[in-house]
C-alpha cells in the first residue's frame, strides 16, 4: 500500500470526515453573524464548514483561503445547498488579500484556529492589519485560538497520539487519525506529521493520507500586544464557545476584538 502526500492527493474529504470542529464552535459563529447581520468575511474558510452554516441564515458571506482544493470543495458544496448565491471564494493568504470593491464587513472571523497558521509574527501584524482595513468602524474581529500550556506542549514533543476515529459518511469505512509533533520553542511553533489511515468495514487498510503543517502558539498576554498594536482592543474574551469567561486554566481563547476609537 502507498502512502499518499495531501500535496499531490485530493484530501479535503479526509479534512471534512476528521475535522468536526470545536464543540458549539458553528453556533457561537452563525449567532455572532445573525446579530451582526452581515455581510460576514471569513479568513482561513477551508471547505466551508462555518461559511455555508452562516449562509444558510441568509447571510452573505465572503470565504478566504489560500489552498485552491479547499477552496473547490466549499464552491462544489455550496452550490449542491443551493447557496452559490450568497458565497464568495477567494483564492488568497490572510495576510494579503483584496476583496473586490475594497469592501468592509461589519463581522470578521477566523475560526478553528487559523490565525494559528501564520507562523511569523510579521504574519500575524500583516494580517491584523487588513483586518483593520476591511473590518468597519463598529464591527468585531471574532477568531479563536488555543491557549498555550507548557507542560503539555512539552508531553508533545516528539510524540504520537492518537487523534480520534470517524465514519465516512455514506459509507462503512473509517478513518483514524495520528499526529507526529514536534516542538520548536524558541519560535513558538508546533510542527505536525498527521497520518490519515483509512480502513474498510473487515479492518483492511485502504490507504494511507500524510498531511504535514506547522501552527505558533500565541500567550494570552502577547495576544493583547498584537491586538493594541494594530488598533484593536479586547471587547470579550472567552474561555469555550459557551461564553465562559477566560481563565488560567482555559484551554481555549475565543477573541471578539473592536477598533480602538479614532
């Protein structure tokens, strides 16, 4: 049996089976576009999972991402939900991006940790800076990322673990998922090999799918730097998607950031 590379193999359905989000995540993003009416644009939109879940409340919605196979896959979705209409894909980096007629939204957001792939700080600041061009005077920026614990980056290191079993839907097979990682502190990166084993219903193994990416962990404490930097401030600040208040021993940082006043 091969294994394939997701560079030269169409995986985005491995991404869909095997990543299901965070718990409540979709409603904490589509609640967020109803109240804030829309248009809504998403940086890091993937295969659309929280896009087309916030068109489907009749709210446009502008999708950036920067892989063409992501991107085709939210595209090929949203016209079998019939929701072409209200969607928009653009094939672009979060730090360097142009919507077209230089538009604003009064909703920015960023889910599932995306503004963890920017792996230089002169990312984050690129990015949080259009941002602040497209977002409007009393709109929110609304991301989430995971809160760093040394201890357990440092169990991480140079490890395996197991992520999690899931089905295929319309189908029997299954498909576990292991990640290799491997911690480079002094740039505050974590760098993963995830291996997607795909099996038939008697236990035989289709294939197997290697996925490698790296993602920079952000301290609570910078993050509020980054965001003053730029011109934001901290509006709310969460510890999940319920609207637990963020603490010292919150795995999760969900952000709603505003401009500073003018």
């Amino acid at each position: 049996m091969q294994e394939k590379n997701n560079s030269m193999y169409n995986w985005p359905h491995y991404y869909d089976w095997t990543s299901t989000g965070m718990e409540n995540d979709t409603c904490y993003y589509t609640e967020l576009a109803k109240l804030h009416k829309g248009p809504v644009l998403e940086l890091g939109c993937g295969t659309g999972r929280i896009s087309l879940a916030i068109a489907r409340e009749s709210i446009s919605l502008v999708g950036i991402d920067f892989s063409a196979q992501m991107l085709q896959s939210a595209r090929k979705k949203a016209k079998a939900m019939a929701l072409a209409g209200r969607t928009q894909w653009i094939e672009a980096d979060m730090a360097d991006f142009h919507v077209p007629n230089n538009r604003t939204f009064p909703l920015i957001i960023s889910p599932y940790r995306s503004f963890q792939h920017l792996l230089k700080v002169e990312d984050q600041l690129r990015t949080l800076r259009q941002v602040r061009k497209h977002l409007r005077q009393d709109g929110v920026f609304a991301f989430h990322l995971f809160s760093p614990n040394m201890e357990q980056l440092l169990d991480l290191n140079r490890s395996y673990q197991f992520r999690g079993n899931y089905e295929v839907p319309g189908s029997y097979e299954t498909v576990d998922v292991y990640d290799y990682t491997e911690l480079d502190s002094f740039r505050q990166l974590l760098h993963v090999t995830r291996y997607y084993e795909r099996f038939e219903e008697t236990g035989k193994m289709i294939e197997r799918v290697k996925s490698d990416f790296s993602i920079r962990y952000t301290f609570p404490t910078e993050l509020r730097h980054l965001l003053a930097v730029n011109g934001f401030r901290i509006q709310n600040m969460y510890g999940d998607f319920d609207g637990t208040p963020f603490h010292e021993e919150s795995e999760e940082m969900v952000i709603e950031a505003v401009l500073l006043v003018r």
